[in-house]
C-alpha cells in the first residue's frame, strides 16, 4: 500500500525514496545502483511539537510533498505524518465534537 519510504543511514534520516523510481530504470542498472542513488534527499523534516494546520499546509503546497518525516532532537525518526493522517484525524475530531454537541 505504501509507495515512498524514509531512508536512514544507523538512526540518521538520509531523505526519501519511492518504489516508482526503480520502474525508471532499466533493469540491467539494478544490481549496480543503490538506495542511496536513488533517494530523494529534500525530504521535509518536522519536530514532534509542529502546529498540524502548517503540517497539513506543507503537504499540501505545490512542491508534491507524500509525508513528512516527524523527527527528535538527535535527528531520530520519530514518525511519518501524511496528508491522510492528518485529514484522518481531523475527520475524526470532527465527528467527535459533532456528537458531543448533539448529547449537550
């Protein structure tokens, strides 16, 4: 179901890579070509403290952005957060106050 995934290097995050861009490649460059050749290494880092509005606005600029990763102080992945989590979670919140407006 997941087409992109974080790439680390021990517990550092290198950046992005998604499972499309071996489809670009002819087949024979394969065995010669590594995860890091590949990865995309503008990958859009958050603390775990990020305000989800301008999360949700970063995701959702023009630059095609899938997830962000959500890190620590030591550069640590904490987390993944996508459009749909956050969309997800809004939903949710919203039926939430929906049904506590209508017991009230």
């Amino acid at each position: 179901r997941h087409t992109i995934f974080p790439v680390m290097d021990d517990h550092r995050i290198v950046g992005i890579v998604a499972s499309w861009r071996l489809a670009q490649m002819d087949e024979d460059k394969w065995e010669k070509t590594t995860v890091a050749d590949i990865t995309d290494k503008d990958a859009f880092l958050v603390p775990p403290d990020s305000d989800l509005m301008e999360a949700l606005r970063m995701l959702l600029s023009e630059r095609d952005r899938h997830m962000l990763l959500v890190t620590g102080e030591n550069g640590t992945l904490e987390g993944i957060v996508t459009k749909t989590d956050i969309l997800e979670a809004l939903r949710t919140r919203g039926e939430n106050v929906l049904s506590s407006a209508h017991e009230a």
